[in-house]
C-alpha cells in the first residue's frame, strides 16, 4: 500500500478541506467545537453573556491552548507543495484551532457587534490564516505626522504589508471569499473607523490576492472607503489607493491618478512619469507632455508650486525631452505644423485688428462707455477660471504643435536658454525624419541667438547631425548592391560632405553674426569682421559701411573712431591686400563724415583730424595737411565752453582738446616758419589751455636727448601720473611708449616700473605682466636680475605661485651663471612648496655645473639639506657623484687661484684638502640627527666598495659605507 508522501493529490482533494468558516462554525453542525473540558466555559459564557471579560479570557485561552499545542505538533506527512498550497491551513490540529476560534470570535460579536477591539482582534486571526503569517519590518525612525503625498507614498511602498505561507487563493479561493465577506460584515457595523478599512485595503495588495476581487471589487472598495469616510481621512486612503493602481498600472492607475490629481496636483510630476514608464503598459507620451507643459506654464504663471523643487524652466525642459523621445506619438508632422502656423497667425492678426478698432471712451460727442464685458467662468474661490486649452487637455487626442510651444512658452520667457530650446525642436524634426525642416531649425537657431554658449551649443548638435547622416549614408553605400541606386547614394553623399564642410568654414562667420547680435556696437566684433574677409575687398568695404551705419556712437565700445581711420587707410593703401589703386578722395571722404560724429570722447574726435593729417602728410600734401589742422582748431565765437561738458557735442568742445594743438604745434614747427608756431603758441595761451607739459615737458624731451631727457621724462611722467591718474590712462601709456622708444637699455629699468606700476594701478593686471616680461629682455645684464625678481613677485601676487614657472625658465636662460644659480635656488624652493621635489631636484642638478664647491658653498649646502629632509639615499649618493664631477670640472690649477682669490675677496674659507676626505654620509647623519636617533640613511653594508687594509689603517676616521669615485669619473 502506498504511503501518504507517494499518494497524488488533486485539485478536489485539496480543495474539499473548504470552507471550514462558511457556514459560520456551530456545536450543532460540528459537534468536535466543545470538549467535555470546554463545559464549565460554556456554561459560565451561559450564565454571563453580557460580560466582555468572559469572552475575551476564553478566546485568549483557546488561542493559547491551540498555541501549545502546534508547537508540539509532529511534521504533517504531505509533500512540500501541497504544504505551500494549504499555507497555514495544512494540519488538521490549525484547521481545527480556525473553526473553535472562529465560533468562540462569532458567539462573542452576537453579543459585542459594535465592539472594535473584539473585530480587529478577529480579522487579524482570520487573516493570518489565509494572508499567511505578517512579516514585521525594523523602522529606522519614526514617521512624519502629515508627510507631503510624495513621501507618503515613498513611505508607503517601502512599508507595504508582506507575508509568508499564505493560502492559494486557487485550492482556498472559498476562505478568501469568506474572509472578504467578514470585513464587509464588519464595515457594515463599524464603517467609520479608518483602520478596519486599512486593513480590508491591505487584502488587495497582497501578491495572491485573487484576480476576481484584486481589480474590480478593489477599486470599488476604495471608493467606497472615501465615500464613507469624512474627508479628513481621506489621505490615509489615498496613499494606499495610489499603491495598489501603481501595481495595477493601465487605465486603472491613469484614472484613479486623474481622480486624485483633480484635488491635488501635487503628483503631477510623477504622474507625468508613470506615463513614460513601460513597467504599467503601454507609455503615453501625449498624455505625459501635455501634462509637464501644462505644469510648466502653470509654474511659470506662478500657480504651481513643484514638490521636487524643479523651476519653470526645468519643467519646459522635462516637457522637451518627451518631445524629443517620442516625436511622432506627441507632435504633428510639417504640413499639420504649417497649417496650425497659418491659423494662429491669422488668429493674431484678427485679434490685433480687433483691438485697433476697439470703440474708444466716451467723450463729449455722446459716445458711450462699455462697462461690461464678455461673461466669464468662475472657480469655487471666486476667481475667474483660466481659458481652456487643447494643448493642456490630457484627455483630447490632438497633438502639439511642438514649433509654436517652444517659440510661444521658451523662446520668448527664456531667452538664454535658447541654444537648449532651438537644439530640442531640431532633433524633434530630426527624430521625425523631416531632416530639411531639422536643419532649417538649426539655421534659425543660429541666426537668432545673442550668446556665444548657446550658438556652440546648437552649432555642436547641427555638426553631430550632420556627422551621423553622412556615416549613415557611408554604411547604406557599402551595403547597397544595385549600381544606379549607389551612384544616386553617392552624389547624395558628396553633396552631404560639401554642404557639411562649407557649414565648417561659416562657423567664425557665424559666431561673429552671433556677437554682433548681442552687442551691435561692439567695434571689435566688427574689426574682427573685417578680418574675417581677408583680401575680399569688396566685402570689407560693404562691412566697414555697414558698421559705420550701425553702431551708436554714444553707446559704442572703445576705439569706435578707428573704425573710421581703418576705412579710410583701407582704401589709401588700396584695398586690402594693397594691389588696387589707392583712393585718397575715398578716404577723405570717409575722415570727412567721421569729423561730423558726435563721438563719446573729444579725444576720439581729436584724433580724427590728426590721422587726416598724417594721411596728407605720407602722400606730401603738406599745404593740405595745415589746412587740415586749421579746420580742425577753428575757434568758435564763443570761447566760454567747458571741455568736460558731456551734455556738448564732441565737435562743440573739439577747439579746447590738447592732443589736437599738440599736433598742430608739431606741424608747424616741422613744416611752417617760426613764426606760424608762435602764433599757435599764441592760440593756444589765448584759450588758456596751455600747461607746463606744453611749454616745458614737450619741448624738453624734443631738444634734449638721452641721458639728459632721461629726468625730464622721469619727472614729466611722475608729475602726469600724479595729476591725472587713470582719467587719461590712454595718453599716459603713449607717453610711456614715447619714453621707451629711444631709451637705451641703462636707463630704461625705472620708467619701466613706473608704466607697470601705472597698469597695475588703473589699467589691466595682464598689460602689466607684459610690461615686466618686456623690461627683462630690453634692461641692461646687471640690472636683469633684479627685474626678474620683481616680475616673479607680481606674478605671484596676481596669479600664485604656479603661474611663476615660465618666469623662472626664462630668467635661468638669459641671466648670466652665478645669478643663474641664485635663479636656480628660487626656482627650487618655489617646486618645493608646490611638492615638485622631483622638479626641484631636477632644477639642483641643472644649476650644480654653475657652482665650484669651494666657492659656492651656500648652493651645495642647501642642496644637502634639501637631500636629507627629503631624499633616499640613491638620490644623496647622486648629489656627491654630481659634486665631484662638478668640483673636476674646475680643478685646474688656475680656475684653483681664481676660486680662492674669489673667495677671499667674499670673505670665504676655501675647502682644504682635509675637508675633502670628511665622510659626507657621516656629517649628513650628524646633521640630521646628531647620531642620537640613528643615522638618516640606511646604509647598504651589502653593496659598499671598501677602501683597502692599509688605507683603512692609516685613516683617523674610516666610512665603510662611502662610495669611492675617480677624481676623473664624471
């Protein structure tokens, strides 16, 4: 006979052990309920009905008493499967302990029906008997009192009820029935307490709960739940609602998210993402991107508020995104586009014409006035509601005209986020496959923004594009076999690399269109312009007029009047390559309308007519030249004039400009008699704007020349600077540059630290490094050092100490060896700070063929102590071998003499021949720690050359770790 563990059990076997509940357990029915040790119970429930202790001690005694008794239970004898179908109910001694609890929980709420404690304690045991046994979870914390929705459900996922050795919900779907239709019978007595409700709620997210009740019946049990409690319970609900249509997904989670989003918007967000997400069912990428556009005007209005802190902007690029990865779901195709364009824009039209013809106030002439308007829809709190929008409706299947979003709600309310914006709506038609409208989006992109970040930002995308859509063709060519089908693939290719190369050259173009965009004043964008064109003179003509008719000469940046002198020489020297003929009665005509520009600054006017000048004079046109200046000088009737009255016009106060006289007085004297200039001289004294620079300074430095202009000069710039500081900072670095020109280098070193001193003061920290770099290859050798160190001190005043490097690379090139090696020292040092010890090893050895060790003894010490502190012995050993070869190097007789006389006259003990034959690893030991602590150095006894028996006996001191090296080993 075959034993229990070998016999089969079917579906009706299993199942006929159900439903051991239904109906309700009763002594008539199932007379193994009561005992003979269960009488005196009963009959003192009998005499005691009403007496809740009663009940509630023999239900706790029968729970113990069971409790026992499955502790000591022997092993069902069932298969392993079966166990895990039947769960908890699998031993005849459980289901026996369900039907007397049962009848004892049921017996007692005849008479307790309104009792929660006696319900809850009932549910809980009928649930552990078909959910399984509840897994319980470690908090790390406690809970927030109101969390947001968001957390809330983060929280609730991550506490969601689990269990283990549940019922089938297949072999027990009967216990499953019976214990859905205890919690009805219970919420029919108790429907307003949120626990019991909870705890009916939790069936449905049980991982077995049957699909029969788990979809339908659930849903209409949460609804039921809201509708029944009062709504400040409603959250609680809510968030396990939300759950369970997370795990459903489908239309369930989208209308039940709908539902909740109608009172709440907070969620949107994550709505927004549970519609992309594949893991509910098939994604809704419309429904998504009109959800996060209508968030992301909302936010914009400030009428949302998100929970994750995203900004308007963030939300329009989320939207963005969608659109990106789902165009053809989310957007219209090009002649739809074109369409809904036109109609909007005669939409526009209309509504501006509307407007113009509006009916104006009332006036005298009887017209009346329209108080009312059209109606309006208000919301609950009084407030008109917003107009609707087909574009915002997640529910109307229409899709988005993409170009008039992002030019309508990015382009217009972001503006430097427009190479992000145009980017997006380019590969949106490029995802499309409209590669033509793609790039007609990337070429309006481009001509419409002001910023250099997002022009390389589309400029970047459009050049990608165009990468991938050659490489693609260059795949489809190898796999294509039909000839004609090839040819038309490679003309099509070849067009694609010819376009994508011209699109390569056009980018400085393009860039500059885009600097110029932003600041349609900038003179140095337009002079690039120029140089952009190159030897294309008909072009640099047409940019030079156009500059000229563009920039506003009150807003204009610096140096806008040598846009005009450029012009001018551009057609005196014919052209730009100088091959055309030159065209002097052009250029006098472009220096003429200059003269008429109410420049920022007289000087800029000033200058004007100097360069028209000098131009007369190049081309030997003296006559015209004085004529020139006369025009220029000509004083008006009204001499009463403040040169420092902006209010003026440039031309008003031109009369009184110093730069102008100063020329003129030069012209004179170098071209006209004596007598002229006197009368110049007279002019100027007349106007009273002459100062000690004119009659003093300016004459000085021209009669004089170097040495004796040299304290003219010194005492003129101080005195200029002093006064004027950086008010004329331009006509103080002319003369500076003047003073440098014919200075001889002995002379130079002070006004070169004045001009850097100058710079640094009122100008740029960068013109002054370059006037430091300048003054070290045009002083004298003597005072070269000393300019070094000056320069590697400012240096790293304004940039630290890494930016000194170059400095010092240079030094120890030009300087002669002994400042070399002083040089090298600071060079040294400064890799030592940084942590270079490498480096600055590197930098000891290069400086070590400088230095004789009996002369410079400072050097080859602090080189010993840089080894010792941060060397290994190797590299101390290396430093003696690099010192003996250096010390044969200069061991000559002669270079012998000199280095003593040398060091006699710098008070120095030459190195005798005694302290040669010390042991350097024994003094660097000393030195390091005075042989208290243990040498510095571990010695390699293994490796050391021993010095032989008798040299050994006749030294007073012997090293048997020195190394023994060849006077004429280098």
């Amino acid at each position: 006979m075959p034993s229990v563990a070998q016999k089969t059990h079917s579906f009706e076997d299993l199942s006929s052990h159900f439903s051991l509940v239904y109906p309700i357990p009763h002594p008539k029915t199932h007379p193994e309920l009561i005992t003979l040790k269960d009488l005196n119970r009963e009959e003192d429930l009998l005499r005691n009905p009403d007496s809740f202790r009663a009940w509630w001690s023999a239900i706790q005694s029968t729970k113990d008493s069971f409790t026992a008794q499955l502790k000591v239970e022997k092993p069902i004898d069932l298969p392993e499967k079966v166990q895990e179908l039947l769960g908890p109910l699998a031993s005849p001694l459980a289901r026996r302990y369900l039907q007397r609890t049962t009848y004892l929980y049921e017996s007692a709420l005849q008479t307790f029906p309104t009792s929660f404690k006696l319900w809850k304690a009932y549910l809980e045991f009928r649930m552990s008997f078909v959910l399984g046994k509840p897994i319980i979870k470690k908090r790390a914390g406690g809970k927030k009192k109101f969390p947001e929705m968001k957390d809330a459900l983060e929280e609730e996922q991550d506490d969601l009820e689990e269990w283990d050795a549940w019922l089938d919900p297949v072999v027990g779907w009967n216990e499953w029935k019976a214990l859905i239709a205890t919690f009805e019978r219970c919420l029919m007595w108790l429907p307003n307490l949120p626990r019991i409700w909870l705890m009916y709620l939790s069936i449905f997210t049980h991982p077995k709960c049957p699909p029969a009740v788990s979809l339908t019946h659930a849903r209409q049990t949460f609804d039921r739940a809201l509708r029944t409690l009062p709504p400040s319970l409603h959250f609680r609900i809510w968030v396990r609602y939300l759950v369970w249509a997370e795990s459903k997904g489908g239309e369930t989670m989208v209308s039940t998210y709908r539902r909740y989003l109608a009172i709440d918007p907070s969620l949107s967000e994550r709505f927004s993402a549970l519609l992309l997400s594949e893991s509910i069912g098939e994604p809704r990428p419309l429904e998504a991107a009109k959800l996060l556009l209508s968030l992301a005007r909302k936010a914009a209005r400030g009428q949302y508020l998100s929970p994750e802190g995203k900004s308007p902007l963030q939300l329009l690029n989320d939207f963005t995104d969608v659109v990106e990865k789902h165009a053809e779901e989310v957007g219209m195709d090009v002649e739809d586009t074109d369409e809904s364009n036109a109609a909007i824009a005669r939409k526009e039209a209309e509504d501006e014409a509307t407007t113009q013809s509006a009916a104006e106030p009332a006036s005298v002439d009887g017209k009346l006035i329209r108080i009312a308007g059209p109606p309006v829809t208000l919301g609950p709190d009084g407030k008109p509601l917003p107009v609707y929008d087909e574009d915002e409706d997640t529910l109307s299947p229409r899709k988005l005209n993409i170009e008039q979003i992002i030019k309508k709600d990015g382009l217009e309310m972001y503006k430097d986020q427009a190479g992000r914006l145009w980017t997006g709506l380019a590969t949106y038609w490029i995802k499309r496959g409209d590669f033509d409208r793609g790039r007609e989006t990337f070429e309006k992109g481009i001509k419409n923004v002001v910023t250099q970040r997002d022009f390389n930002q589309i400029f970047e995308a459009y050049s990608e594009f165009e990468d991938s859509l050659i490489n693609a063709m260059m795949d489809g060519l190898e796999d294509e076999d039909e000839d004609d089908e090839k040819a038309e693939l490679e003309e099509e290719m070849d067009r694609r690399m010819k376009e994508f190369e011209e699109l390569t050259d056009r980018r400085p173009f393009l860039l500059n269109d885009v600097l110029i965009r932003r600041n349609p004043n900038d003179v140095q964008e337009w002079e690039k312009r120029v140089a952009l064109f190159g030897n294309d003179d008909e072009k640099v003509a047409a940019t030079y007029t156009k500059a000229i008719e563009t920039i506003n000469p009150r807003k204009a940046t610096p140096n806008f009047h040598r846009l005009y002198i450029n012009f001018a020489k551009f057609y005196e020297e014919g052209g730009a390559d100088g091959q055309a003929e030159p065209d002097l009665d052009s250029a006098r005509r472009i220096l003429e309308k200059a003269t008429k520009v109410n420049f920022k600054q007289v000087e800029d006017l000033a200058e004007i007519w100097c360069e028209w000048s000098e131009m007369e004079l190049r081309h030997e046109n003296y006559d015209e030249a004085i004529r020139v200046m006369q025009r220029g000088t000509a004083v008006p009737k009204n001499t009463k004039v403040n040169y420092h009255d902006h209010s003026l016009s440039a031309q008003a106060r031109l009369f009184k400009s110093l730069k102008l006289w100063s020329f003129y007085i030069d012209l004179e004297e170098a071209i006209d008699t004596v007598e002229a200039a006197k009368a110049v001289y007279d002019k100027i004294l007349e106007l009273r704007i002459a100062n000690a620079q004119i009659i003093v300074y300016e004459r000085g430095v021209e009669l004089f020349t170097f040495p004796i202009s040299f304290e003219i000069w010194n005492i003129y710039l101080s005195k200029f600077v002093k006064r004027y500081g950086g008010s004329k900072l331009e006509r103080a670095r002319d003369l500076f540059e003047q003073a440098l020109e014919k200075c001889p280098p002995k002379s130079c070193k002070p006004i070169f630290l004045m001009y850097a001193h100058l710079e640094e003061d009122y100008g740029l920290a960068k013109r002054a490094m370059a006037i430091y770099d300048r003054a070290t290859k045009v002083v004298e050798d003597g005072d070269k050092f000393e300019m070094f160190v000056v320069y590697i001190a400012k240096a790293t005043a304004n940039f630290g100490l890494p930016a000194t490097r170059p400095i010092y690379e240079s030094a120890i090139e030009v300087l002669p060896d002994k400042q070399t090696a002083e040089m090298c020292l600071r060079f040294a040092a400064l890799e030592r700070k940084l942590g270079e010890i490498d480096r600055a090893r590197a930098i000891y050895a290069h400086a070590s063929q400088f230095c004789d060790p009996r002369v410079n003894q400072k050097f080859w010490s602090e080189w010993n102590n840089f080894e010792i502190e941060t060397g290994s012995e190797d590299t101390f050993r290396e430093m003696l071998r690099i010192r003996r070869s250096v010390q044969a190097q200069f061991n000559t007789e002669a270079s012998y003499l000199a280095a003593q006389a040398i060091a006699a006259s710098e008070g120095n003990k030459p190195t005798s021949q005694d302290d040669e034959d010390y042991d350097p690893m024994a003094a660097a030991e000393k030195q390091a720690g005075g042989g208290a602590k243990g040498p510095a150095f571990v010695a390699a006894t293994k490796t050391a050359l021993h010095k032989p028996q008798e040299a050994q006996a006749s030294a007073p001191v012997a090293n048997t770790d020195e190394i023994q090296i060849s006077d004429e080993e280098d």
